[in-house]
C-alpha cells in the first residue's frame, strides 16, 4: 500500500517521493530498490527539464537575433527601410483615426561619392556610422531613425507638424556638421528635406514623395539645408 501511495505521487509529479524503509525483509529491499529507482528518475527529470530549458533559451535567442537580422540595417544598426515602412505605415494609419500630424525627414549625405572617391569606403562606411550616430542621438525617443538607402536616412516624427519638424531638422544638420570624422577631420554635412501629413496627405507613398521633393530642393539649393515640402504637395499626390 505504501508503494502504490508513493507511485502515485510521482506519477502526479512529485518526483521526491520516496517509500519508507522498514526492514531488511523482502519489502525492505523492494522499497529500497524502489527508492533507487524513483531517485534516478527524478534525476533524469532534472536533467531533462534543465535541457529544455536551455534549448528554449537558445532558440528564444535566436528568434531575436532573426528579428534584429530582418528589421536592422547591419552597418549603422539603425531600422532598415523594410522595418521603417512597417512603422510608417501603422503611425499613418493612426494618425488618420485620431486626426493628428506625422512628419517626415529625409536625409541624404553630401557628395558621399567622394568620400568613397578619395578615402575609400571604409571611410565611406564610417561616415554613415556618424550620421546614424547623430541621428539617433538627436532625435526623441518617440521617433523612428532609418537608413533607408545608400546615404539616404529618414526620421519618422509623431504627432510634429511642419515647422516643428523643420526645426528638428535643422538640429540635426547642425549637430551632423558639428563634429569631425576620421584621422583627417573632415566635415561631413547632409540635406534634408521636411514633409507632414497635414500638407501632403496621410499616405506613405505621398509623404515620401514630398519628402523627397523637398531634400533634393535643399540639394539644387546649395546643400546643406533644410527645405519643407509646400502645401500643395498634397494635391500633386
């Protein structure tokens, strides 16, 4: 009865159950070797669990390590445009629910080609690490930072109109500009250009283009600018 009783409570999982020794008589050595096998099947258990739960550790790890490989750009760390074009469009989409503006800036390193040109690219790769660095230095917490093409960056701004963008921007073209990159202290300086989707819409595709529009307004412009994409931006879409 004392065995059944045990059985039963490993069998329920309790895996220290053991069966009380009594005597050296035939139900003695039963228990005992009862015990012995109880105890080794709990370590088997134990081993067994532990096992698991490192192999889940792994492959929680992994999954991460695939989602960073799948929404991150792998030379800045920054999102890539797959993972911005995601956000963009949830933050759009919600912003047309609740009426409030998004905004859009669009950064594009100046004449990155010579870089490459006269450093080579891992200079040219260092440049676009700077600019990342900037970027996600200067930009609010509740803001998007991409590379989102070669030398091509965009940080994505809830709940920002217009001028409020423009002036981030312009933070950011200072605050690139600011400080040298590499052992020969060059100056890197980028354009920008300013969309919001009171003015051009609440599409990704319209917002982009005026965006777009605006940075190579601020390129023909001299560089090293920012310029906001007008008004009627919205009725061309």
């Amino acid at each position: 009865a004392e065995l059944a009783r045990v059985a039963a409570d490993i069998r329920a999982g309790n895996m220290s159950a053991r069966a009380p020794h009594r005597a050296d008589d035939e139900l003695g050595q039963l228990g005992s070797v009862f015990n012995d096998m109880a105890a080794h099947l709990e370590r088997y258990t134990q081993e067994l669990e532990s096992a698991v739960q490192a192999r889940t550790a792994e492959l929680e790890s992994a999954n991460v390590r695939l989602k960073e490989l799948a929404t991150t750009d792998g030379l800045t760390k920054l999102s890539n445009r797959r993972y911005f074009e995601e956000c963009a469009l949830r933050d759009l989409s919600e912003a047309r629910r609740s009426g409030r503006p998004v905004a859009l800036v669009l950064a594009d390193v100046d004449r990155f080609k010579t870089y490459n040109d006269r450093f080579g690219h891992a200079f040219g790769d260092e440049v676009l690490r700077h600019v990342a660095v900037v970027l996600s230095r200067e930009a609010r917490a509740m803001d998007l930072v991409a590379r989102v093409g070669g030398e091509e960056f965009a940080v994505l701004l809830p709940d920002t109109g217009a001028e409020a963008a423009a002036t981030a921007a312009e933070r950011l073209r200072e605050a690139i500009g600011r400080e040298a990159v590499g052992p020969e202290g060059e100056r890197v300086t980028a354009s920008f250009g300013v969309a919001n989707t009171v003015d051009s819409g609440s599409e990704l595709d319209a917002l982009l283009r005026a965006a777009d529009d605006a940075l190579y307004a601020s390129k023909r412009g001299g560089r090293n600018r920012v310029s906001i994409a007008p008004a009627s931006s919205k009725g061309e879409a």
